[in-house]
C-alpha cells in the first residue's frame, strides 16, 4: 500500500539540475534507502519533501494528501519528522529540553494560559514530559537526560536528534545519513533501532545513506540516485549488483 | 552534593524545588519590602530605578536572550512608551489605563519593527534597529505639537483609583509590584511552550522548521513581547524623571540595555536582572569613588562611558555566559564539592560555524 | 541648474567620506567577518591626536597627517593580535559586542584627556575655494574626493595586482583553506586591521575640518552603514557608490524636503533599503546557507 509518492520531481538551481524528474513510492511500514554518490541529490529530495526548498516541477504526496505547497512548519503536522545531516540541535538546551521541543506540534495551551502558568499547562507538559520519557526508553538516553547536548558526544548527540524527531511522533521519519561519523559499534545499535522504530512503533522511514552494510541490513528497498536522477530501484541485493549503480559509483 | 531525584513530573516542573531555595528567596521579599523604610530616601529612588530598569532589561533579554535576535535599539521602545504614556496621562487618561495603552502601543510598534525582521537577521538586524532608535530620538525631538520637542514635557503624577502614587515609597512599591508580575509572567513563558519555540528558533531554524515552530511567527511575537514589556519600562521610566527629553532615550540608554543582557548571562531571566542591577548601580558607584580619584580624571566627562565600555570588553572576551554563567558555576562547585573540575563547563571543540553573508 | 550641480558637488564631498569610511567597515567584514564598531570612534580619536600633533606640538600639517595615520594603524594592528583574536570562532554577536565596548572605551579615553569642547586645526587648503564653470567648491572638498579616489583605487591595485592582496582576497573567502596553502592568515587579518584603522585616520584627518574636531565625529560611521547598506553588504564597488549617492540625497533632502529631514534620510535609507531590498545595489543575495 503506497503511503508516500514523489511524482515528477524537478528542482533546479540556477544551471544546476539537483533532481530531475524523480519518481518513487514508499509503502506503509517500509525502510526505504535513497543511496548514490556525493551531489546526487539525495538530501535536495528530503528538503524538497521538508518545504526547504520548492521543486521547479512535480509533486509530493503523503498518505493521499497533495503536501507539495505545504507551509514549512506545517509539514510536521501532516506526520514527518526529520534529522539532519549536519546535526541540528538545539544547543542552548538539554537532552529533555530539545526532545520536549519535539512535541512542540502538541498544543501546550495557548498564549495566556502559559503565561499563566495554568493547572491545564501544567498537565500537558507533564503528558509530554511523559511521552519524551517513553522515547528516551526506546533509544536509551536516560543517563543524558538532563546533560547538556552541546557537550555530548557526536555519536550521543546523533542520536538526541533522532529522539527529537521521534518525540514529534511522526508517521513518515526521514533520517539524513544518520550514521555519518558514527563507529561500527554505534552503526549496529542504529540498525537495531531502526528496525524497532519500524515494527514496533510502526514508523515508515527513508534514509539518505553511504554505509551499505546499514542499507543491506535495515533496508526493504533501496532508491540509487545519480545526477538527480534515479539509477536503479529494488531490494538491496538487486541494486548493488545494478551494472549502472556500479559504474556510477566506480565512475567509469 | 545533591542529586535532582524527581518523583513525579511535578517535581521536575517545580521553580524552587529545595527548601533552601524558597527560603533565600522569601529572605529577599522581605528585604526588598521593608528596604524603603530602612534606606535613605535617594537611595529608595535609587532602587525604584533599578527595578524599572530590569523591566527593560527583562524586555530586552526575551528578545536577544532568547530567540537571539539583535536589537542595538532598545531605547527607542523605552522612549515610545514613556511618551506615548505621558502624552496619555496628559489628555486626561486614568494611570491604570495609560499604562496598558502605552503597552499595547509600543507592542503594536514592535510589531511594525518585528516584521521587516522576518526578512533581516543577524547584523542586518542590529542595524536596522540602530538606525530605528536614531530615527525614533529625532522624529521626537521635532514633533514639537505632541512631544514638546527638545524642550521637554513633563509628565503627570501617577494616580491609581484616586490614590497619588507619586511618592517616593508609593512609587517603589508600585514598580517592584509590576516588576514582580512581569518577571512572573516571563518565568511561566519561558519554561512552556512559547519559550521552548523562541530558544529553538534560536539555536538552529532549521531544525525549529522541522519540528512546527513557525519561525517567522515567534521572532515577531517575541518583539511584540519584548516592545511592550520595554514599553512598560519607558512609561514607569517617565514617572521617575517626571521630565522627558529625547536626549533621555538616546543611544547610551540603548547600549546600556545591550550591556546589561549580555553581561546578566544572555538566556537566562535572572542573569536580565543581574545585569540590570550591576550596570543600573555603576553610575551610583562611579559618582561615589570619583571625590577619590585624581582631579584631572574624575571632573571629565567620560568617565562612565569609559567604564561601561571596559567592562562590556571584559565580559565578552573572559565570561561571555555572563554573570549567570559566573553564578551557575559557583552553585555547582559548591553543590558537587568536592568534585567540581575546573573544565566542567568547558564546550568541546566545535568548528566556527561561519554566520558571513556569502 | 547650477542649484543641482552644486548640490550634487557638495553632496560628493560629504559622500566621499562616507565611501571611504564605509570602505574601511567593508574591508575589516569581508576578511574577518567582524562589523567593526572602533571604526568611527578611531576616526574620532584620529581627529583628536591630528589637533594635538598640528595646534599643541605645531608640527607641519603632512607630518601630522603621516603621524596619525601610522598610530592610528599599529593601535589597529596591535588591537587585533591582542584582542579580537580572542574571540575568533565565537558567535559573530561577540565580534559586535567586543567592538562595541572598545569603541565606548575609546570614546571615553579621548571624552577623559580632551574634554567636551570643540576644536580646530589649520589645513593648507583652508578657506580656499575654486570657481569651476558657474559652481564654487571649496578647495577641501576636491582634497576629499582626490583621496578617496585616491585610496579606493590603491586598494584596488593592492588587492588585484600584489600577491599579499590576493592573499587576503583567499583567506576572506575561505580562512581553513588560505591556511593550509601556506597563507599566515592570522598575520593576514592584522594586516588588514592595520589598513582599515589607517583609513579610518585618513578620514578623521579630512572630516574634522569642515565638521570640527569633536567626539561627535564618530557618528559619521552610522552614516557609512547606510552606505554599506545601500551599496550591498560586503561589496566593495558598493560601499563607494552607496557612499556618494548618500552624501547626494542628503544635499537634496536639505533643501528639498522640510526642516529636520536631512540628518534623518540615512537612517530612512538604511532602514528601507535592508527590509525592501536587502541586497542593494551591487551586493549577492545574503543569508546562511541551509
């Protein structure tokens, strides 16, 4: 069942083709990896469907909804979350304050009511307090709870962006190269995650990824992508062993 | 050394979780209550200043402290504010109505400034603003008809409900009132939602669009917040010189609110406070130890700007977190003695990240 | 006619100035990306040790000249090794707020050992006009413009042409890699202190003759903002056109819009040009990249 689509996608700098004429599906449930060589366009795809930027042609569809023209922060509500490939944190804050800020989709009571500090602000910031705890469960972030993130380890702070994005309780999750600098060890714990995050919470996911022994093993499908088009599409068996996915990375 | 153990999410809510916290601060109403009848009466005049300066100070710090806009033009909502209350008060308007008024306008202002800021950001900003607080002084010391130009315009007493607040105990009374309220009003914004949005905002836009905070949205709120909490200021400011010129709301005033954010501890409510007190009492300190310096020195002008300047320097180049970052530190050496390090609160390295315009 | 030839020949005067000085805020941004806040008050105090080498020690006006510039560029020089260099890394907020506190305490400095009173120095082309067509320029008008061309186009040669201009040219666009091609770049940003604070002497020297020796003067450098502003940010063609166009819409707001207009227009144009066209006349589009 298709749960997302990128239809005809075009994004144009300038004289730069970013992305030219992509198309995919993403079925509910799936782990879909976009894969190919540097300036492929990847990440453009992921802030096409994020409202960074706007594609000179095409459209993106989300669980039968046209979220093309969508306003940037509303992209959240519609039910996607995302990470970064340079990691974006809050950095003034702590682990609980930037996952707390994953909620920020939830209400908290209006304007007056927070200024106010009312019994009903007090309540829904305890239920999110509740929710942020459920997911520092998930990714075992208890002993940094209260830490400071700008002081964290690189491979901790990766993973307080993942939590954020989960905190935000999305149905589609985009994870930008999440194991760039990551040691093989911190790579394995992400795959398992990943694969929590996929049947247990019932998560869709699309990664942007190098690490192909991530990709073979999280992975239901992998897109190849090269000069903005797309390569090759299939499991990841079948595009690794893609005569063009070969060439286009040998560079022949 | 003491461990946070939270029970409940209550616990983790709490402002003064610890006995020893409800107690210093209680100590500090009391003082604060029965100061003006233990002072003298310049220096209860002194200390009603202070607290409307850390209404300033507090307006301001909303603004760059947390959603990290830059504003060098402070004083021009200070100035709006006093005038617009004045000129109020003037046509006969009742104080307690004024004030709102003169709130309200000044936000509606700070909504005009805010939203050009949407566009701008970084040192555009800071410049647009100058050049707005350079405007607002001139533009009030030529509109003669309604601000009495460079000669000046005196300014009504207060009267709440038929009471004369003028005096000097009813007017301290008054001001740590409304101090109070606004400082409790901005603690309870600051740690919901509204706050969370405005240091997200802050610290990576990206990551703030990411996750629904509608970016453009915040940074003009917190000008409208910040405006009219500066606003206040200004109108409570007005009471206190009884007098306004243009020359009151000038640069310096601007450059003193930057100072008193930046060296309070930028991000932090309190360190607001700090800086307002600390910098709020030089000219007091500076007029008291000039009879001890040598003649040529201490019968120029100049003084004060040069203390203000020399102290700015220190703060940005050996404590750029600001008293609060001073004071965070020595509560956790004393809560984790005998563990404290002395590279506790060293940041890792982390490479510059390059704000130029390209 | 000559009404708007005069104008615009005296609004060039004022506007050279503005150009040079805002050459000088250009200069410092691009290579070190700190909006420099000492620049008007070094040109202030410029003014004031100028005063003090040609009245009080009676030193010929070209020694004088020379004198000022070369304190006013080792101070900068010194400034920046010993100072600004503490903060390189740290949030661009921190470069404002250093230079903010340096400038006051210059400020303060020159207010502490000359006091509030205005002042004046002899030049040699003061009182001296020259008639050209049906206009009358004062002689230390052209002196302004002369220089200010004068010193824009020996930047340009010294950036294009010499191999240190070149280099300060790739260490502004990329410090970590002007580094590792062997460039010293620390020595680099000290350099172009150095150059800026000098310019920023040379105006000093050339401002307070027709606007007096006073600490005041340091104003002109929120004038050249809105020239920076007006010429696009970092552009240094723009800064010098925005410069001159600016000294000319003040001459024309004098006199053609009511009283009080004139020093008000610059802040209008900083203010309009940033939120309506943020890129100005010769500048790139601003902002971070994502």
């Amino acid at each position: 069942m298709t749960m997302f689509s990128v239809r005809n996608l075009s994004l144009r700098f300038g004289g730069v083709q970013a992305i030219a004429d992509l198309s995919f599906e993403v079925a509910q449930g799936e782990v879909f990896a976009i894969i190919g060589p540097n300036g492929a366009g990847k990440t453009s795809v992921l802030n096409v469907i994020t409202r960074v930027f706007d594609p000179s042609a095409g459209s993106v569809h989300f669980e039968g909804r046209d979220i093309t023209q969508l306003a940037r922060h509303r992209v959240v509500n519609a039910g996607i979350a995302r990470t970064f490939q340079n990691i974006e944190l809050f950095e003034g804050g702590t682990v609980l304050e930037n996952l707390l800020l994953g909620r920020h989709r939830f209400g908290h009571g209006n304007f007056f009511a927070q200024w106010l500090w009312t019994p009903g602000v007090r309540a829904a910031e305890a239920a999110s307090q509740a929710a942020v705890e459920q997911v520092i469960e998930l990714l075992d972030l208890a002993p940094h709870r209260k830490s400071p993130v700008a002081g964290l380890p690189y491979g901790v702070r990766k993973v307080v962006e993942l939590a954020r994005a989960l905190a935000a309780r999305p149905r589609l999750l985009l994870l930008d190269e999440p194991s760039s600098g990551l040691n093989p060890e911190e790579t394995r714990d992400l795959a398992f995650w990943i694969d929590d995050i996929q049947n247990d919470l019932g998560v869709t996911v699309i990664m942007v990824e190098h690490d192909m022994s991530l990709v073979s093993e999280a992975a239901d499908r992998v897109l190849c992508m090269n000069l903005g088009q797309r390569l090759a599409l299939g499991t990841p068996a079948e595009v690794q062993s893609n005569p063009a996915v070969i060439a286009a990375y040998l560079g022949a | 050394m003491r461990f946070d153990y939270d029970t409940s999410y209550r616990d983790g809510q709490a402002l003064l979780r610890y006995g020893s916290g409800r107690a210093a601060y209680a100590v500090l109403a009391l003082l604060l209550l029965a100061a003006p009848w233990a002072l003298g009466k310049y220096y209860v005049g002194e200390m009603t200043y202070l607290f409307i300066m850390c209404i300033g100070s507090l307006g301001l710090m909303v603004l760059k402290g947390y959603t990290g806009q830059v504003s060098l033009g402070h004083s021009a909502f200070l100035a709006l504010g006093a005038y617009a209350h004045a000129w109020m008060l003037g046509k006969g308007l009742p104080f307690a109505l004024s004030i709102p008024m003169a709130m309200g306008f000044t936000a509606l202002i700070g909504l005009v400034i805010g939203l050009p800021a949407i566009r701008v950001s970084g040192l555009y900003l800071a410049m647009v603003t100058l050049a707005f607080a350079i405007l607002t002084e001139h533009v009030i010391g030529h509109w003669d008809a309604v601000t009495g130009g460079f000669n000046g315009m005196s300014v009504a007493n207060p009267v709440v409900f038929g009471f004369d607040l003028s005096g000097l105990r009813p007017f301290y009374y008054l001001c740590l009132g409304l101090l109070t309220l606004v400082l409790l009003g901005l603690v309870n914004l600051m740690r919901s939602q509204t706050g969370r949005a405005f240091r997200g905002v802050r610290d990576s836009e990206a990551a703030a669009y990411g996750l629904g905070i509608w970016v453009s949205g915040y940074k003009v709120l917190a000008f409208v917040i910040s405006a009219g909490v500066s606003g206040l200021a200004g109108a409570l400011l007005a009471h206190h010189v009884r007098f306004l010129t243009p020359e009151g709301f000038g640069l310096f005033l601007a450059l003193e609110l930057v100072l008193m954010v930046t060296i309070g501890g930028l991000g932090s409510l309190r360190g607001a406070i700090f800086g307002a007190v600390l910098i709020g009492m030089l000219p007091v300190f500076i007029s008291r130890i000039k009879p001890m310096l040598p003649e040529q020195v201490s019968k120029q002008f100049g003084l004060e700007i040069f203390v203000f300047g020399l102290i700015l320097v220190l703060f940005v180049l050996f404590e750029p977190k600001g008293i609060n970052g001073r004071w965070i530190k020595l509560k956790t050496f004393f809560q984790t003695f005998p563990l404290y390090r002395k590279d506790l609160f060293k940041r890792g390295k982390t490479y510059m990240k390059s704000e130029r315009y390209k | 006619m000559t009404t708007v030839i005069q104008l615009t020949i005296n609004g060039m005067a004022i506007g050279a100035i503005y150009a040079l000085v805002a050459l000088g805020l250009v200069l410092t941004y691009k290579a070190t990306e700190v909006l420099n806040f000492i620049h008007g008050d070094l040109l202030m105090a410029s003014s004031f040790i100028g005063w003090g080498l040609i009245v009080v020690l009676k030193w010929p006006f070209w020694l004088a000249v020379l004198a000022t510039v070369a304190i006013a560029m080792v101070f900068s020089w010194v400034l920046d090794a010993r100072v600004m260099r503490l903060i390189v890394g740290q949030p661009q907020f921190a470069g404002v707020m250093l230079t903010i506190g340096i400038a006051f305490t210059l400020r303060g400095l020159v207010s502490m050992s000359f006091g509030p009173e205005s002042r004046n120095y002899p030049t040699p082309w003061t009182n001296q006009k020259t008639q050209l067509g049906g206009v009358v320029i004062a002689d230390l008008s052209l002196v302004i413009v002369a220089t200010a061309l004068l010193v824009t186009l020996a930047l340009f040669w010294f950036l294009r042409r010499t191999t240190l201009g070149v280099a300060i040219q790739a260490a502004s666009q990329n410090q970590l890699a002007a580094f590792l091609s062997g460039i010293r770049v620390k020595r680099l940003t000290s350099l172009v202190w150095a150059l800026t604070g000098g310019i920023a002497a040379l105006c000093g020297l050339l401002l307070a003759p027709t606007a007096l020796v006073d600490i005041s003067l340091w104003f002109v450098m929120i004038k050249a903002l809105a020239a920076v502003v007006l010429g696009g940010f970092g552009s240094i063609p723009g800064a010098i056109l925005g410069g001159l166009l600016l000294g000319v819409i003040e001459q024309f707001a004098g006199v053609y819009l009511p009283d009080g207009y004139k020093d008000a227009v610059a802040y209008l144009v900083l203010i309009g040009v940033l939120v309506l066209w943020p890129r100005g006349l010769l500048g790139d589009a601003h902002g971070r990249r994502v």
